[in-house]
C-alpha cells in the first residue's frame, strides 16, 4: 500500500515537489502563477487577494480529502500540497484533525525531489512526544476522549519549492442512535487554491437516511450525533457545492468550494465539520457477515424488539466548581431525563461534594408521575459546594443497586446501571486512583455497569474510562466549552433504551480463531455489535453462528448456516465496486493532481479491508484489556500483544511512534545533497541473497523500481545469486525432481483444478513440517492445447516443532503466525526471525523461509506489470535445504528426497522404437527427455519427463494429494505421511 500511494504520486513532476517552469514564465503574474487557482484571477474578490498577498507562510495550492467507507470501515487519505513562494526555506506546517478512535496507517513526505516515508516503531517507556505525534494521545496509553486529535508536523522547505504531504488513516464508523456518522474536518487554518472531499460509501445492505449536515464549527455546537440525536433540525441545507448521488449500495459525496466559496464561509480557512450521516437497511436475524481473505466481520444490530426495564441510579457532582452554567445544564438535562424514563423503569439520585446525598434512601422507586414530580424538586434544590468525594459517591450508588437486585422487585432480566457525572478530581476522602477503582470493583460484584461522564478540563479521564472499561460501560467527555445540557441527553439516549442483556455470539468450534469480543452485557437500541475473526478452514461450505441473549423476560436464540463461498463472493464483488467508484471519484475532480492519485491508492488498500477491521478492532480490545489489567504480567501481555498487531498493520497507536526522517536544508534555502544510504551491520538486505530477476514475457513489477522514479535517492547493495536445489514446483505447475545420487533429474506436470489444494511437503510427524499450495486458474494462450492453466496463487508452510507457527506466502504479502502474527508486503525487503521459523523477502523477488537451520524453502515471486489476460501473479516453490527434513517425508516432492532411481533403455520390439523406462522403487515409469526452464526462466535444466499426470512416478494417484484446506498436515482419515 504504501508503496504504492508514492508510485502514484511520484509519477509527475508536480509531485516531486519541484515547482514547473511554466509557473514562472514571464507573462504570467507569478504572484497569481504561484497560487494556482482554480478559477480566474479576475473572478476573485479584492478581500480575497488582500488575504492571499499578505501570507508569509507556505501556501496550500492543493488540498484533497478521500475516503472510502466499505461495509462501516472508512479509509482516509490526505493530499496536501504546499508550495513555498518565497527565496529563503521557509517552515511548513500540515495539520490535521482526526476522529479520536482512528488509527494513523501512513504518513509521508515528498520535499525537493526526495520522499521521506514515516516507520512505525515500538514505543520506549517515557519516550517524549516526537513532532508528527497527534497532541492528545497520552503517552500511557489511554485515549483522550475528545472528539478530534491533531496530526503535526513542521518541516522546512527549500526556496521556490512545493513539499507534499501525504496522511492516511483508518476507522471503523460506530452505530448511536440508529446512524452512523462520518467527519471530516477541514480546518486548513488558510484558504486553498483548490479544496476537494469525496466520500464513497459502499455497503452491503441497502444504504438509507443519508443525510449531509450543514458545516458543523465550534466546540459549542459541534455535538455528534449522541448529542444532537438521530434527526436534525428541518430545512437545513448541506454545505454549497456538495453533490450527493445515492444509488443504492453506493453513495458519493463531493464537497469542491473554489477559494472565493471558501471565503464566504471563513476567511481564516476553519470551515469546519464535514458531517455525513446514514444508516443500511438490516433484516431480522442474526446479522450482515462479510467474508474475505480468510477473515470474517460479524455485524449485529437487531431491531423492532420489546424494551427491557431498566434499574438506573444517577450519581451527580455538587461540589464547588460545578456551580453556574455546569450545574444549571446538568439540572437541565435531569429533567429531560425524568420524563424519557419508562414506567417499568426504577431510579434513584446521590448527590456528592464532601457530603452525600441520596433522594430515596435504600430503595430504587418505580416511576409514577408523583416520583417524577419528587425527583424533579431534589434536582432543582442541589447546591453547589465542598470537594470532591468520588469513592463514597460510587460506593453508596453501588450499595443502591446491590440491595434492590438481591431484593424481590427486582425483575431477573432488567438491565442495571450507575450514570456518574463529575467535573473534577477526587479531593475528599480516598484519592487514590488505584483503591478507587478497587474499591468499585468490589462494590460493582459485576452485578451492573458504571457509565462516567466528564465535564470539563479539570477531570481524571484516565480514572473514568478505567472505572467505566471495569465494570462494562462507557466514558464520555464533555468539553468545557460544550452544551452540557445536549451532550448528557444525547448520551443518555445512547443508553437509555436496552433491548437485549448477556448476549453471546459462538461460531462453529475449530473453524475460527482470534475471534475479537463475542461476550456482551447490554445491547442498547440504535448501536451495533461487531466481531471480526480469522477462519482456520477457507475451504469449509458454511460457518455456523448461534446467537443467545435475553430479553425482557424471556431468552432469544438465534442460528444459521452461513454459506462462506457465497459470502465471500458478495464481499468481493462490493469491494470491487468501492474501487471502482474511489477511482472514477478521483478522475471526475476537473484538476484536482491530489484526488485522482488518491483514488486509484484507496482502490488497492481496501482489498483486504476485512482483515484491517479484524486488526483495528484487535489493537482496540488489547488496549481495553491493558486497562483492565490487574496485574503487572497480565498487563505486559496486553500490551504486548497490541503492540505487535500495531506494527503489523502499522498502526499509529498509543503503543507506537511514528518516526519519520527530516529533510536538510541549507543556509541558502536549497536542499543539501542526499548521501548515499546503506544498510546498517546486520540488516537483513545485506545478508539476503537475491535470485534472478523474473523474465517471464510480460514486464515484470520489479524492473521500475522506486529509485528510478524518484532520482538517485537510495543506493541498494548488490544482492549475489544463491544455488539452491533444482527440486521444485513452478509455472504450470511444472515439477522438477533433482537425484543427486542418481545423478539425475526428472520432471512432471501436474494438471489441476483451480482451487486445487496440493501437498508438497509433508513430515508433520517427524521435522513437524508440512507444505501446502493452492491452484489458482488462469485462460490458456492464443493456440494453447490447454483449455486453462493453473498455478500457486498461495503456499502456506506449517511448523508444529517446537509450537505450532506457519507462513503464508501470496504474490503481495506474507501472513507470519509465529510468537507474533505479522502481514508483511512482499514489495519490502526485510527479515523476521519468530522463533520456529524465520523469514527473508527480498522485495518483488523472493521469499526464503528457514527452519530450524537444515530446512529452507525459496519461493519465487513471479509478477506482472502489464499482464495479458492468461498471465497471472503467481509463485515458484523450491526446496532450498532438506537436511532436516526426516527419510519418511512424502507430498509431491518431499517422497523423493532421499529416493535413488535407475534409467534404463527398452530395446525395440517389432514397429515399437527403443524407449527409456524410470526405475522408481519398484515401479517402472516411461520417460522421454526433455528441457525445463527454471528460476524464473534464467536457467534451462535437462529432464526425464514423466507423462499421465505423473501415473507410477509418484506414489498413488493424484487425488490423494488434495488437501481438504491449506492447513491441512494430514492428520485427518489418511493418518499418516506416506499416500
């Protein structure tokens, strides 16, 4: 992915940050030329160019938003590109505001020619904030629960030169109050010669209630959706030039002001909120599953269901500092609240400041408009005064609940909770962090849920998303300056109406694993449960998925077959829709460089979008287990956990840095010259050897490489040529068999079906080694005897010695699950070692895999840059070492290791011509001699050919080398290694 976006941006002069000499040509106002507007110059008021003229830092010539929202998953990328028109290097700043539950994926830099592309790394304990680093991730790693965080980073820029800067990030939309809501902001803090938004919505289900809100600025009136609730006030218009074309299961949403539009909005470039909200059509049942690559999204959100009665306590601050507008919006919110309960609802108030207060001592009371009336008069009377007392406060709400459910009112199936509101920190009493929430921990007995509330910026939000994450609730923040009094409705009603309690989600037993969150105490009307897993067996016809929760007074199970091949096709064929509609998005936008680049990059990363859910939600659970953790060795293992899922998806998270290089610049305002960059003692490029490049007849990836695009950036070693055995499976598949002491080599074909799952190596009971590949299909060339062929689209290596890990080897990536689960890109250069196995890729050539240190494995990556429609990207296996390999291994290639064979020559008989025969164990096999190309084609070897699908060559027949799924070790019916 990330080598694509720079490819694409690299791909004009424009992008290299190296302004055009057409720009400054004498006959243009090169103050205007330097601008690049989008419209005349003529057309733009004398305001606006005052504005322009007067601006001494870096202009933004081009802005473009893109996001692609697939199935509640939206990728964003950010194009800005920033042109110094000054003669001095002058500091550029981007900045740019995200959604707090957003993972940065990539960051990069494109200054005088040269691109400097972000890493992600562990993070070092008490590591300071970098530049680059969003300003509310706390280096502990909570989360701020602010509805932005702020992505930084100043850089200097050479004189007359443009610098580009490229941000993407991912997120997945969360369901409240039946909507979901997408937010962009644009606060490019100047105006912008050509300012671009588009958003691309692709669902399963049928997208409904899309509405586009009017510019949403200021803390003030800038509430989500939780706030303002699911409609919006009428006749409001979406921001102008907004364009909205709604065709069922796609949506797009183009938003294009021109610099004069932009300044009818803000002259200081704060537009604001770009808000989209919708909602998909669902059925009744157990839910939309997406299947793809492997993995699976479950999302569930059942509806038109009886409400449950809920046991609510309110817990409200009254010391001191809520006094004045806190207070009275708080009151304000109470009584909206009162008259929302429902009468199987029961309630009760505790007041706290150093004091405190309950409304209905020992007892929760049904509501009845004469407890509504009574309630309403203890609200209207709380009086701001004293500390802080946090612990008693919780501890007597806690006390409340406990006795009502241990008591005969209390119905068995109602929903129970704690709404704990504070604006500050615990001044009276315990203070504590640690024994507060031990001591809410004991007092909850997991019996009901805490739900905190923070008004201001004098609060220990850390203590209240603990206390919340604890006990099976939720925090929220309240800005200081917020409308309090919306917020807390909005939030109530969030919570305010639960549908079903202790629902559990179980998939069939053994077909799936890491599987996120399946457990949940509430599900509350308007939201959504979504798990994510990995399937163990892509092959299986169905998934089995049972759903049990209660409701009311009664429990609901519900079940189904999902039929995964079905499923998966759907997945695939909206996904394709997506990319199609992100690119033709981007080559629509009238010369926007930055939106049609990012178009065709959104286009490729969301292929694996289901896997990415599954990461992103998997990094989220690790971080709330850190949370939650409750000792030293359970925390690490979170942590850790986390953090390695975070460098595999390269995630930018509170476990991580995003470490980029920055650009030298000299004292007369140019770029200082690149040296020559080489790997460091031990990099893993300096000890990969490299295979013959690929030759297949179409051009291959790996000859544009990315320092020829972009100048002499990077100096890479000379990678040497390895020998490994001729011992292989490539092309067609073409097998060669090399018999060293035979001192000879034959070779087979195999013919196939698309889907095909073959084993090639099997020594699971010995070396613990098993080698599977799969066939993909591809049409036959012009005049080909063959109706199709096939090749490996996939090869998956399974070591069960000293545990059990594997490798996952395609044409674009490789899937290590060892101690650690990483995705790597096959178009990087880099080296893993996870204990049972090790890896080595060599970018777009090859893969080595190691056992132990007597077995290796070479994979060869055959791509194709401009591929006919019978070329295929596909893989060359090859058997690099076998010493560790046992004399009982069998599979395709591994039964003849250590086989020695014979050649004989069968005179003539009658009109019969001489034949040679193969001697193999005690079978003779008919041979003719032949030449295969092997190594990509580089090298020509002289074989015995082996007709009929190799009949008498190999041991039993074809058939019995299918795999019932590619992690199958041969385990199952056949019981042993030999067929």
């Amino acid at each position: 992915m990330l080598l694509l976006m720079i490819l694409l941006f690299c791909a004009s002069p424009r992008a290299l940050g190296q302004v055009e000499e057409s720009v400054f040509e004498d006959d243009i106002d090169p103050d205007w030329a330097d601008f690049d507007l989008d419209i005349a110059p003529r057309r733009v008021p004398r305001q606006v160019k005052t504005i322009l003229t007067k601006e001494s830092k870096p202009h933004i010539q081009e802005l473009s938003i893109k996001t692609t929202i697939i199935s509640r998953y939206a990728f964003t990328a950010v194009y800005c590109a920033m042109l110094n028109r000054h003669s001095a290097a002058t500091e550029g700043v981007f900045q740019f505001q995200i959604p707090t539950d957003a993972y940065v994926s990539n960051f990069t830099m494109i200054i005088g020619g040269r691109v400097y592309q972000s890493e992600i790394k562990p993070k070092e304990k008490r590591v300071k904030q970098g530049n680059g680093k969003p300003k509310d991730k706390e280096s502990d790693g909570t989360r701020s629960e602010s509805e932005v965080e702020i992505f930084r980073m100043a850089v200097k820029i050479p004189g007359r030169n443009r610098a580009i800067f490229l941000l993407t990030y991912e997120e997945l939309l969360q369901r409240r109050l039946g909507r979901y809501e997408h937010v962009t902001s644009l606060r490019p803090l100047q105006l912008v010669s050509r300012l671009n938004l588009n958003v691309t919505i692709v669902d399963h289900s049928l997208i409904t209630d899309l509405e586009v809100l009017p510019l949403r600025n200021g803390r003030s009136n800038g509430a989500s959706i939780a706030a303002t609730g699911p409609k919006i006030p009428a006749k409001t218009e979406p921001p102008v030039t907004t364009v909205v074309n709604n065709d069922k299961n796609v949506c797009k949403i183009t938003f294009s002001p021109n610099i004069v539009q932009q300044a009818k909005i803000a002259t200081n470039g704060i537009l604001g909120d770009f808000v989209i909200r919708y909602d998909v059509q669902r059925d009744m049942g157990i839910g939309d599953i997406q299947v793809l690559n492997g993995h699976f999204v479950h999302y569930f959100a059942p509806k038109d269901l009886p409400v449950v009665p809920k046991n609510v306590v309110f817990v409200i601050d009254t010391s001191a500092s809520m006094l004045g507008t806190k207070i009275r919006q708080t009151k304000d919110a109470l009584f909206t609240i009162l008259r929302d309960l429902r009468p199987s609802d029961h309630f009760n108030f505790v007041s706290f400041s150093n004091k405190i207060k309950v409304w209905q001592p020992n007892i929760l009371v049904p509501v009845t408009p004469l407890n509504v009336r009574d309630a309403k008069k203890f609200i209207f009377m709380l009086m701001p005064t004293g500390g802080t007392n946090i612990n008693s406060a919780i501890q007597t709400g806690s006390s409340l609940l406990r006795d009502y459910l241990s008591g005969p009112n209390a119905s068995p199936n109602s929903v129970s909770l704690i709404i704990f509101l504070t604006d500050g920190r615990p001044t009276v009493g315990e203070i504590q962090s640690t024994a507060i929430l031990g001591n809410t921990r004991s007092a909850v007995q997991e019996k009901f849920c805490i739900f905190t509330i923070g008004i201001g910026n004098d609060v220990d939000y850390r203590l209240l998303d603990r206390m919340a994450l604890e006990n099976c609730g939720m925090m929220r923040r309240i800005n200081e300056e917020a409308d309090a009094s919306a917020m807390l409705k909005g939030f109530y009603n969030e919570i305010g109406t639960p549908l079903l309690s202790d629902i559990r989600i179980n998939y069939t037993e053994d077909s799936v694993q890491y599987v996120t969150q399946h457990l949940f105490t509430n599900y509350f009307n308007g939201s959504e449960i979504v798990i994510a897993g990995k399937l163990t067996n892509q092959s299986a016809e169905s998934l089995h998925v049972q759903v049990t929760a209660s409701n009311n007074d009664k429990s609901i199970i519900l079940e189904t077959d999902v039929p995964l091949k079905h499923r998966q096709t759907e997945t695939e064929k909206h996904v394709k829709a997506a990319a199609a509609a992100a690119m033709a998005a981007g080559a629509k936008a009238p010369g926007s460089e930055g939106s049609q680049r990012l178009g065709d990059a959104l286009g490729s990363i969301a292929q694996d979008f289901v896997e990415r859910v599954w990461g992103f939600l998997s990094v989220k659970e690790g971080l709330r287990s850190r949370l939650r953790s409750q000792t030293s060795k359970e925390r690490d293992d979170h942590t850790q956990q986390a953090a390695n899922l975070s460098l595999t998806y390269h995630f930018f998270t509170p476990l991580t840095n995003l470490v980029v290089e920055q650009p030298e610049v000299l004292a007369d305002g140019t770029m200082a010259p690149a040296p020559a960059i080489t790997p460091a003692v031990g990099e893993v490029v300096s000890a990969v050897n490299e295979l013959p490049g690929d030759t297949e007849d179409a051009t291959p990836k790996n000859q544009a490489s990315l320092s020829n695009m972009i100048g002499n950036v990077e100096k890479k070693p000379v990678k040497k040529s390895i020998t490994i055995s001729k011992t292989s499976a490539d092309g067609d598949p073409h097998f060669v068999v090399e018999f060293p002491l035979s001192k000879l080599t034959v070779c087979f074909n195999i013919n196939g079906e698309p889907g095909h799952v073959l084993r090639l190596v099997s020594d699971h009971k010995y070396s613990g080694v098993t080698v599977n590949g799969k066939l993909i299909g591809a049409p036959a060339p012009p005049g080909s005897h063959k109706h199709q062929r096939t090749y490996f689209g996939s090869i998956i290596i399974v070591v069960d010695h000293p545990r059990r890990a594997y490798i996952e080897v395609t044409p674009t990536k490789v899937i290590l699950d060892g101690r650690d689960r990483m995705v790597l890109p096959c178009h990087s250069t880099v080296g893993v070692d996870s204990g049972a196995l090790s890896l080595a890729i060599v970018g777009n050539s090859n893969v080595t895999v190691s056992v132990g240190g007597n077995i290796s494995f070479v994979i060869l990556l055959h791509q194709y840059k401009n591929p006919a429609p019978y070329q295929k990207d596909h893989l060359g296996f090859y058997i690099g070492n076998s010493k560790g390999l046992s004399h009982n291994c069998h599979g395709l290639l591994g039964q003849f290791l250590y086989e020695e064979v014979g050649l004989a020559e069968l005179p003539a008989q009658g009109d019969v011509k001489p034949s040679m025969v193969l001697k193999v164990k005690d079978r003779s096999v008919s041979v003719v001699q032949k030449s295969r190309r092997i190594y990509s084609g580089t090298q020509s070897v002289d074989c015995w050919f082996a007709k009929n699908n190799a009949a008498k060559l190999i041991d039993g027949q074809y058939e019995d080398y299918l795999m019932s799924h590619m992690f199958d070790t041969g385990d199952g019916p056949q019981g042993t290694n030999r067929v």
